[in-house]
C-alpha cells in the first residue's frame, strides 16, 4: 500500500481542522510551586522540571495524567530531550514546566507526539534564554481530523498513537537489551582481564609496541592543506574506544608535507594523550593520520594481538587518565609505554597468543553486540529510530489550511 493511499485511507475523506492548543487542553500552570532544593524534603514523589524529573520529594500537588512542556531552557533549542512528556500518579512541578490536562489518553499521546515531532522556533523568545511562554504554547496549531466527529476522531488519533508507539516500544525493548548485554560484557571483561600474581608475567605496553606514532595538526585556515583532501586525518574527538573506518575531516597531500602529522599503518592501538579525552583508546581499522593528541602503538605481532592490547587499554580507562600530568591531564609516551600489561604464558609464545585470541575472541563478540553501528543492537537501535521518525512524518503530514489535502 503506497503511503498516501495509507493516509486516504486512515482519514476516510475527513477533513482536518488545526485548533490552538489553548483550545484542546486545559492550562494548569498557575498550581505550580517550585521549592529550591535546599528547603525540598526528601520522598518518593517526583519533582519534575524543564527536562524531567529533578528530585522527589514529600508531598505533591498534582494526582493524575498530564503533559508537561518545557517552559524554557537551551533544550528547547537543542531538542537533545524531548520537550513535551507524559507524567502520571501524584507529582510536583516547578514553574520551568507547562502543565496541561486533557480529557482522554489518545489526545495527550497524539499532542504528546505531535509537539516533539515539529520545530517550535517561531514560538520561542530570547536567544540567550530560550523561553516558549503560555501565550506562545497556548497559540500552536494541532491537527485534530474529523472534529466534528469525536468518536472517529478519537479513533483516528489512536490509530496514529498506536503505530508510532508499537515503534517506540521496540527501541524500548532494545535498548534494554542492550544495557543487559553491557553489563554482562563488563562483567566477562572483568573476570577474563582479572589475573591473579604467577597467572601470567607482566609486561610494559612498551615491551609488545615497535613503532610509537603520534601526529601534528596542518595550519587551520589554509585550503591548500584542506580542500579536496583525500587524507584521513584524526582528532582525539573520534576515538571512542571503538574501530575507526573514517575520520571526520580528509587533508591532502601538502598537509604532510608542511607538518608532523605522518601515515601509520591499520591496526594500531591509538590513545588519546591530551586533555578531557586523555586515556580514550581505539583502533584505526586503515591506515590514516592523526593530530598531535594521538598516540599510537604498532604493536608486535609476535608478543602480544592489537585487540588483546586494545581491550585491556580500554579496561584500564580512569587507571591511565589518572597518570596525566599538568592541569590539563595530559599523557606522554614515556606513561603510555611504561603502562604495565599482563602476558599469559610469555614463555610460550604461541600459547601465550592462543591464550589471548580466546579472551579477545570472547570480549569482541560482546563488543559488537554493544557497540558496533555495524552489527550490533545500536544499529538496531538507530534503525528502530528512523523507523519511527519516517513513519511519524508520515502519520503527521496533514495538509495545512489552504493546501490541498
């Protein structure tokens, strides 16, 4: 079915009347009471603001179903979060949230939904802060099908609810899966990166590293250097304690030749060695070039697997941060390669890298599954997400007065 046989077919030749939301729900604004958090008293009830809940507390002075809109708030800009949500049971609100209370279920959801999916710019004032006040809420047109009808209309708006929610329930359910697999990875990587004293000998990153790389940053501002560049290039921002395919920006040829910034072969362990990323590691799955906060170990094949060094680098997050030096944190070489590391069996080499194929073999399977945008739930994820965008666009798309339908 084409979609918009689907939509002619959900409407039934109604028409659609776009009413202000001032006139589809009531305004609770003025039972607000926000208490700073130094006079709030401990409880089991939620103190929602702007963004969701804030704290709980004692008492309350909302018992019911409502829809809370942010009332101001860089979010209301940015969209990180959604501004308009569901509360339900008793509650406390401060004045940083619009209280509204509709008559049915569907008609919450359907504006719930509707208010989350559309820009609210033209109804927002002040750059500096963002403010979408009463007047301006109350103003914002709904699309609400066969009025006339509340039965079907009603009927209709479930419909919409019902899909979009079917959609919004698998990313649920995913996602949920997916914290259940992180916290039995974390819990494999624990007990398969945990030695005990005679286990295993212990070496220094140095020790299984033939080559240190690091990198240089080509002048900003010259196109000679960017433009049409055809050289990945990366940033400490890109290493993620994940694979690297790509990078974000490309440099060319002349870049090289008028900086630090040097070629290093796929499958080294690179570590962030500068300010808040510091300690973050990854591997470059191609060959590529990195910025001077970049440090990167070609690892030796014959003593030790990249991704065995990889994975115990990445476990060891917060113990190598904590070896920065200054105030910005910063790591060096010398740190990176006197970092210890544990070897199974290191009188055995081939054992040894058996052993460490097993463990890597174990932790990049649940690697993937928790990380990969390839293979794993966050694609997964990602997929379910633009689902539920396409489909909303879709159930959403109501012709605006003066358009054909």
């Amino acid at each position: 079915m084409s979609h918009l046989s689907y939509m002619e077919k959900l409407l039934d030749g109604v028409e659609v009347e776009w009413i202000a939301l001032g006139g589809l729900a009531e305004n609770l604004d003025s039972m607000r009471k926000p208490i700073t958090s130094g006079l709030r008293e401990s409880g089991a009830i939620p103190y929602y603001g702007a963004s969701g809940i804030v704290d709980y507390v004692k008492d309350y002075i909302f018992d019911g179903d409502f829809l809370l809109v942010s009332e101001d708030g860089a979010n209301l800009l940015a969209r990180n979060t959604p501004i308009a949500f569901s509360i339900s049971g008793k509650s406390w609100v401060n004045n940083h949230a619009h209280v509204l209370k509709f008559n049915t279920y569907v008609e919450r959801r359907f504006v719930d939904i509707y208010l989350n999916s559309i820009d609210l710019t033209p109804y927002i004032s002040g750059a500096a802060q963002p403010k979408l006040n009463q007047k301006n809420l109350n103003s914002i047109p709904i699309p609400i099908p066969c009025r006339d009808n509340p039965e079907k209309s009603l009927a209709i708006q479930a419909e919409i609810v019902r899909i979009l929610d079917a959609f919004t329930a698998m990313t649920a359910e995913l996602t949920a899966e997916l914290n259940l697999r992180k916290k039995q990875y974390n819990y494999y990587r624990d007990q398969l990166l945990s030695f005990e004293e005679g286990d295993v000998e212990w070496k220094t990153l140095g020790d299984v590293t033939k080559k240190w790389y690091s990198g240089g940053t080509p002048k900003a501002g010259n196109p000679e250097f960017y433009e049409d560049g055809n050289i990945p290039w990366l940033r400490t921002q890109e290493v993620k304690f994940a694979d690297i395919f790509d990078t974000d920006v490309k440099v060319t040829p002349a870049a090289l030749q008028n900086s630090s910034a040097k070629w290093i072969p796929k499958n080294c362990v690179i570590i962030a060695i500068s300010g808040a990323t510091a300690g973050r590691s990854a591997i470059n799955k191609i060959p590529l070039t990195t910025n001077q906060h970049c440090g990167c170990l070609e690892i030796d094949d014959k003593r030790a697997l990249y991704r065995y060094v990889f994975h115990w680098v990445s476990f060891n997050y917060e113990n190598i941060k904590a070896l920065g030096q200054g105030a910005r944190g910063d790591l060096n070489s010398t740190i990176i390669k006197n970092f210890r590391l544990p070897v199974p069996y290191a009188n055995d080499p081939e054992k040894s890298l058996l052993e460490q194929a097993r463990i890597v073999a174990i932790l990049d399977k649940f690697d993937t599954l928790t990380t990969s945008l390839q293979e794993g739930l966050p694609r997964e994820i990602e997929l379910r997400r633009k689902q539920y965008e396409y489909y909303r666009d879709l159930l959403l798309s109501f012709p605006k007065p003066g358009e054909a339908a």
